[in-house]
C-alpha cells in the first residue's frame, strides 16, 4: 500500500509530519484449533497490512484518524485522555486506548500523541486486521517513546488488548505472526511454551490464495463446546497420565485408554487434535525439504479432519475444497475457527487462472454469493518504514 496518503493526511490534521509504521495481517498454513490444546500452529506475515502516521503532540491526549472507516456509520476521528476512565466510544480507537493501557500496566510511561491509521487487510476475512492494527500501534509507541518491550512482549500487550478492552479472548497466534513475520519464512510457534522456529516457505512455481465464501455461520457456544470436549479427554487421560496437562501432551494410544469413558464426540474431536499436532509437524520437515505437493496433501487432509471430525466446516467451505481438488490445487482447506471464511489454496502457477475462473463462476452458481479472491505472499513482520 502506498503510505504517501495517509503522510499527507497526518500532516493536513495536525500540520506536522509524523513517522510511518506497519505491520502485517497473517495466513496460517496447518495447525488449527490446536492453540488451546497446548500444540503447534504454523503462521506467516502477508503482504497486506496495517500502517500508521505517528508523532508526540506535547499534550496529556491521543488525537486519532482513520480515513478508512465507513464514514456513514463511523466516526473517523477520536480523541481521548490516557486513564482507564477514557475509554473512547469508536471501536477502532479502543485498540489504541487498549494498547496504550496495556503498555501503562507494565511500566510504560507514555504521553499524547497524533495518529493516523489506515491499512489493506481485508475485514472479517480470516487475516487478523485487529492484531495487525495492535501490533501496529504497539510497534509505533515502543519505538517512538522508546519503552524498550521486546516483539514477544509487544504480542502479549496485543493480546491482552482483544481481553480487556475488546472482549475476545483470542490466542496468542495472530498478534505473535504480525511481530514476527519474517520474509520467505512460515513460524512454528509452540502455544505452550511459546519458543518459535522459523521453516522456509518460498514455493517458486505455486501461489498462496484465500477464497472468502463471505458467510459467516453463527453457531454461538460451538467453539467452546470443542474446547471442553478436549478438556474432558484430557481429564481422563490425566487420571492414568498425570504428565498429560494438554492434548499436546497425549497420544492416540493414552486416547484408546480412555475410550470407554469418554463419549464418542469427545472422543473423535480429540482424536483429530492429535492428528493435527502431528500433521503440522510432519508438514515443516516436508517445506525443510521443498516438497510442496506433499504439504499440501496435509492440507487437504486438515480440511478432512475439520469436516469430518471436529465438524467446524459448513457446504460453502467442503464446496470450495472440493472444487480445488477437482482443478488439480496442490492443497486446500479451511482457515481459522471454522463455520465459514477462507479456504487457504496452494495453487501450481499455470493452473491458477483455471482454478479461480471455474471455481468463482461455480460457486456464484452454487449459492448465489461470488467470493472473494485474495492472492498473498509471505513478508516481514511489524517495522518502521
């Protein structure tokens, strides 16, 4: 995104110019609903992202801007104080505000500041625009007051902003991604102990796509209800292995000990968690050896697996798999919690314009929606610009 609108937009409202900085929405390539298992997940930094215009202002407030809300429902502007009772209204702003709060919780002495924020990833797509915005601002602070966080901890202040002062209670994933993005690289980050390891993901000859379905099926307590069942198991298991904490920790033999007095939902949910934890290790010895086409046998076999087992699919999503199979994509799944978004697609070169052409023209047919398409490439995580 070209950041010279926004520059010129700082500089019109607050009549100075400020320093650019962005950071980016992410993809995860395998490893789903395995964070709060305790397990693995395997994300990248894409090249569409969040960028923001900084500057002190010399006051005891924030004065922020952001052209892109919708201005019809939105307000673009808000400024607000840097106490708890200052809570500004718009909802975009209470990222900034949760930010800056979070940073204050842990010794950051901060003072006023302008702000103008824009950005390209899509909305409600599966790529994480608010920890992108989060990780963002938090970058921007930490290098413009000089607060010495270090990236891991700029991801938990992002992460503790979505609880305290978003409401979403999310995992450490997609805040982590955007700080630590690294070009040509995915990271395997261990949900428990949060170490990470970079593997090289540069597929010359393939193009990573997301397919939106543009739905978004509200199932109200499903997520939840999954969680349980895998803590359920674990509690059995724990009761015969009392080194098990997580379904990372267990195996499908401990699994079968269990059977018999754990229902078969729990058990088949369980079941494909344990699955997961080793497809995705198996897929990162796969992108050390290049074997893209292998990698995306994995993939197909997750969405398999989501379908199936944990049940998080819906018709639109098994539609596009089923599709991307049909036009010989390496690998294809669904991305994210389930019931609706993205399919992620591992596509060859000279059979992405087939594939997309046919599956757009399909899927408008099947359901009357024409989804949206969004190439993405691997890229570098939060930075100065």
């Amino acid at each position: 995104m070209d950041t010279s609108k926004i520059t010129k937009k700082f500089k019109e409202l607050y009549g100075s110019e400020g320093v650019a900085y962005t950071s980016p929405g992410r993809i995860n390539l395998i490893g789903e609903h395995t964070d709060y298992n305790g397990g693995f997940v395997l994300p990248g930094a894409i090249d569409k992202a969040i960028y923001c215009v900084i500057k002190p202002n010399g006051t005891a407030k924030v004065r922020a801007y952001a052209p892109d809300e919708n201005p019809e429902k939105v307000k673009l502007s808000s400024e607000f104080g840097l106490t708890e009772a200052d809570k500004p209204a718009e909802r975009w702003a209470q990222y900034i505000f949760g930010v800056v709060r979070e940073m204050q919780k842990r010794g950051a002495s901060i003072p006023g500041f302008d702000i103008v924020i824009s950005g390209d990833v899509p909305l409600g797509a599966g790529m994480s625009s608010s920890a992108a915005l989060e990780s963002c601002v938090g970058f921007a602070l930490n290098d413009t007051f000089s607060l010495g966080f270090d990236r891991m901890q700029l991801a938990l202040i992002g992460q503790a902003t979505e609880h305290n002062y978003v409401g979403v209670k999310c995992g450490i994933m997609d805040q982590f991604a955007s700080c630590f993005g690294k070009e040509g690289s995915l990271i395997r980050l261990d949900c428990r102990s949060l170490e990470y390891e970079y593997f090289p993901f540069d597929p010359k000859g393939y193009r990573l796509v997301l397919i939106n379905t543009c739905v978004a099926h509200m199932l109200g307590g499903e997520y939840n209800e999954r969680r349980e069942s895998c803590e359920r198991v674990v509690a059995e298991i724990a009761k015969l292995h009392p080194e098990v904490k997580f379904l990372r920790d267990a195996n499908r033999e401990m699994l079968d000990e269990v059977a018999a007095k754990v229902t078969s939902l729990d058990y088949i949910r369980a079941e494909f968690v344990i699955e997961e934890i080793a497809r995705l290790l198996a897929t990162c010895e796969l992108l050390k050896k290049g074997d893209y086409e292998a990698a995306g046998r994995k993939m197909y076999e997750t969405h398999t697996g989501l379908s199936l087992k944990y049940t998080v699919s819906c018709p639109e999503l098994d539609f596009l798999n089923e599709k991307a199979k049909q036009y010989g994509v390496a690998g294809s799944r669904v991305m994210g919690g389930g019931f609706g978004g993205c399919t992620i697609n591992l596509v060859k070169d000279e059979l992405y314009d087939n594939f997309i052409k046919n599956t757009v023209a399909a899927y408008e047919k099947q359901f009357g929606i024409s989804p949206k398409v969004y190439d993405v490439v691997i890229k570098d995580g939060a930075r100065k610009l």
